[in-house]
C-alpha cells in the first residue's frame, strides 16, 4: 500500500466519521498500517488542511474538541 494510498483511506475514513480523533498509533492500529506510514499520510492531510493535528491527536478541520 503507498502513501497515496493510505491517504485517500485516511480521508475516507475521518470523512466518513468527523469526530474522529486519533493519535498517531491509534490511526496506524485503526488502518492496519505501519507507524512510519500512517504519519506521512496524516501529515499529507494536515498539510492540504483536511485534518489538524491538535496535540498528539489528528482530527478534521472545524470539529471543536475539549
């Protein structure tokens, strides 16, 4: 699976539930992928600001989290 790919599943996944919040080993258990992988896609998202990384968490831009 490329990172491409992996992306697009990202996407899919916190678009299909926008409350999502992951940590970083979440989303890789969450999506069956290695660590190293799973970081470059959720950062490829952060970077075209489909996703915000607020702490340790990655969730959708516009969700409000306490």
């Amino acid at each position: 699976m490329t990172v491409t790919d992996v992306t697009t599943r990202c996407r899919a996944e916190f678009a299909e539930m926008p409350g999502m919040c992951l940590t970083l080993p979440q989303a890789a258990r969450f999506l069956g992928i290695d660590v190293h992988t799973c970081e470059r896609a959720l950062d490829q998202l952060v970077d075209s600001g489909f996703l915000r990384k607020a702490g340790s968490a990655y969730m959708r831009i516009g969700v409000v989290r306490d």
